[in-house]
C-alpha cells in the first residue's frame, strides 16, 4: 500500500458511505507501481496475476481511496477486451471488511468497463483475517491457496533450501545433467512436451491439473522480450524445462515440466536452483514461484521446500456477462477494427 498524496483525477469515482470514495485511474504509472512492489513486503514484488497482464500489454488501472483530497493505493488491475468478452483481474491489498461497501465500488467499475469476467485477488495474514465477500456472478473461489515467494536480496539467499532438495540437485549433478540452449522452436516443443509429462502424472495422483498453458499463450509471454526459457538435460535428453519472465527486480515463474527421467535424476530441483542463481546474478530481487493449493500437496512441498516465504491468497472468479455487454464489446471491437483499417 503507498500513499500517492493529491488525487488524480479520476476515470471512475464511488462514495464509500463513510467519507472516502473509491477512485479508479488508468494510467502507465500502473506499470511503475508494479515494477516497486505494492505490498508490505517489498520482496514479494506484484501479483503474479496481474503482472503477467501487465507484461503482454494490457491496461493498467490503479484502484484508490480518497479522503479530504489524498489518496492512497489499495488495488491494481488490468483489463482485456476480446471480440465479445472482456477481462478484469485486480489484486486488492487493503483488508476491507465484508460488509464494506468498496466491494460495491468495485463491481460497479467492472460493469462500466463492460466486464464479463473477473477475478479479485487479497492477500491475507490469516485465515481469521477477512476475505473476500460473496460477488454477484461468482463461480470459483480459491481460499486454501498459498503463493511461494523466494527472496533473492538477502545474501543467504539459498540457507533454506531443504536437505531433501540439496541431495536431488547433488544427484543430477552426479548423473551430468546440465543447462542448455536450444533454437526457439526446439526449445519450446520441449517445453510444451514436458508440461504434457507433468500434468499426467499429477492427475495419476488425483492433484489439480489446471495449470497447463498452450503453445499460443507461451509464445504471447515469450514475444515480450522478458521472458526466457530454462533448460536441463542429460544426454542430450531434455528432461526439464522453465519458463520464467521478470516484470522490473521481480521474477514470475510461468510454467515447467520434468519428464519421468529428470524426476528420477532430481533435473526439476537442479533446474530450479541454476535458473534462480542466475537470476539473482542478474539483480533480480525475487522469484515468485506461483500458487499452489493444500490439494496439490507434492506441489506446495516442492515450492516451501526451496525455502520461500509463504502468503495466504483468496481469489475469487465472477462470471458478469449479459446480453448488454456482449452487443457493446462487439461493437466496440467492431469500431477498433474500422479504425485500424481507415489508417493503414
């Protein structure tokens, strides 16, 4: 949370009935409030949520609360527009009560972008802490998530990597597994191939598997230029892979796979603690490692075993479509493209 002192003006304003109001800018300084970190943490930089938002070019829009003419920072999100849906992501970092009536605010700004889906994101200290409210248009909530955050500024930065972990990077060091670098299109078959290996063996073990990420939406986050693809293999065998973008000092982990071989071998943990070495070589502050539930316990394991810190999340997925909105982005979309087209 930061102060930003005299109020900008605003794109949308809702009284709060206790004499603030919630005001919504969209403005590139979204982006540098991002960049810093808008959490009491400093190391746990940005949403990985949003940030991922925010790297592929969507609009940022800082969410404030104004009394007497200052303003302070309690959200960001960013929006997308397709041909009929549009998105809404916001992370929320002031705990408001459950009956406050900024979640009102909130929804009324979703309907006056045309909204159709949105997911609100709040970190928590504690279960009893308040979360998030029942939201009109709700469908998933997600409140038994943690997010793993590897702080990579203090100097014993790996001190608490577990024993389990140091023995599986030491075992794929014995067996020569090493980093590499493929062509682009090698590189990303491996990574998708991988992925594909990982997400069958979860479900074998009745863990979530929605995490899979297609060749599209890799090559969306790679095209930025911010993004970067680790590898590790052993005879000449890919058997891990990492994709992993930085948004400013932090780093996002995006997606991975380890082929049956490389989890035998430990590739996975190697690849992990090179790639995160290399990372903070580069004055990268942290790594966040993503989210994982208490379901995925293999998985959550494997992220607190690396020493990371760890965060409560709640979020929360709305569905806001109707007929009134699905006509406006179409036409919306339709004046986008004309526009487009007059100037070429």
């Amino acid at each position: 949370m930061t102060k930003e002192g005299k109020s900008p003006v605003a794109r949308f304003a809702y009284d709060l009935g206790d004499g603030s109001r919630l005001i919504v800018v969209r403005h590139a300084a979204a982006m540098d409030a991002a960049r810093r970190g808008l959490l009491d943490k400093p190391n746990v930089g940005f949403s990985s949520m949003v940030a991922k938002g925010l790297l592929v070019g969507y609009e940022p829009w800082s969410l404030g609360r104004e009394r007497d003419g200052e303003a302070e920072t309690v959200g960001v999100g960013v929006y997308a527009s397709g041909t009929l849906n549009s998105f809404l992501n916001v992370s929320v970092f002031v705990h408001f009560g459950v009956q406050h009536a900024f979640w009102i605010g909130l929804l009324s700004f979703a309907n006056s972008i045309g909204a159709t889906r949105m997911l609100v994101e709040q970190f928590r200290a504690d279960l009893q802490q308040a979360g998030i409210p029942a939201l009109k248009g709700e469908f998933h909530r997600y409140s038994d998530v943690k997010l793993y955050v590897w702080d990579l500024a203090r100097d014993s930065w790996d001190a608490s990597v577990s024993s389990n972990h140091r023995r599986n990077i030491g075992r794929a060091r014995r067996h020569g597994v090493e980093l590499v670098s493929l062509p682009y299109t090698e590189a990303i078959g491996a990574h998708l191939n991988l992925i594909g290996a990982s997400l069958k063996r979860r479900s074998f073990r009745g863990e979530p598997t929605n995490l899979a990420s297609d060749a599209d939406q890799i090559q969306e986050v790679l095209r930025t230029g911010q993004a970067e693809l680790f590898q590790a293999a052993v005879d000449d065998e890919v058997v891990s892979s990492k994709l992993v973008y930085t948004l400013g000092p932090f780093a996002y982990y995006h997606s991975g796979g380890t082929s049956k071989r490389g989890m035998t071998i430990g590739a996975s943990h190697y690849l992990m603690y090179s790639l995160t070495g290399a990372l903070r070589e580069r004055g990268i502050a942290s790594l966040d490692l993503d989210v994982a539930s208490v379901a995925a316990g293999g998985l959550a394991r494997y992220k607190a075993d690396f020493g990371a810190e760890q965060w409560l999340v709640e979020r929360v997925q709305c569905d806001l479509r109707s007929p009134a909105k699905l006509v406006r982005n179409a036409w919306h979309n339709a004046l986008e493209f004309l526009s487009r087209t007059d100037k070429s």
